[in-house]
C-alpha cells in the first residue's frame, strides 16, 4: 500500500493514529476514493496476477517437495544406521 495513493498508513497499535486514518479517509473527496480504489485493483491484479501467482506456487511446491525427499532420504539413513549399530551389538 502506497500511503495516499490507495490508502493510508496508520501505526495498528495507536488509536490515535488510527482515527487519524479514518478521519483523513472520511473527508475525501469521492473522486479520490474512486481513484484510490482504482489504485488498489491495479495493485491486487498486478500482485496476484495468475502467471506470478503460479510462479510462486510452483516454487512453493518445489521447495516442500525437496525437503520432504530429503527428510525421507534422511530418515532412510538413520533406521540404517540404527540397525547396523543393533546387529553388532
């Protein structure tokens, strides 16, 4: 969110700072909350565009897939391991 431009910053912990917010966003005129909302539909179609979204899910996938091979991988070592040291015991 760009402050002014599709919205308003505001520290989430201060009421003070909220109601500033609300109170600058009240006394907007409707053209400029048409165009901040306007703003804010670009924003959100540019960030969740289907081909970036799937870039990102692909990674994520990847990412997860990886570790779980490595986790199994790991997992295949240590009962490995496990039985060597039990049957020379």
């Amino acid at each position: 969110m760009e402050d002014d431009k599709n919205g308003f910053l505001c520290d989430p912990h201060s009421p003070a700072s909220i109601a500033n917010a609300l109170g600058r966003m009240v006394m907007l005129t409707a053209a400029k909350k048409q165009q901040m909302g306007i703003e804010s539909r670009k924003r959100a179609e540019h960030l969740f565009e289907p081909s970036r979204v799937l870039d990102r899910y692909e990674t994520l996938l990847k990412s997860v897939a990886n570790r779980a091979s490595l986790a199994a991988h790991c997992a295949g070592l240590t009962a490995v391991s496990h039985c060597a040291v039990s049957a020379i015991e």
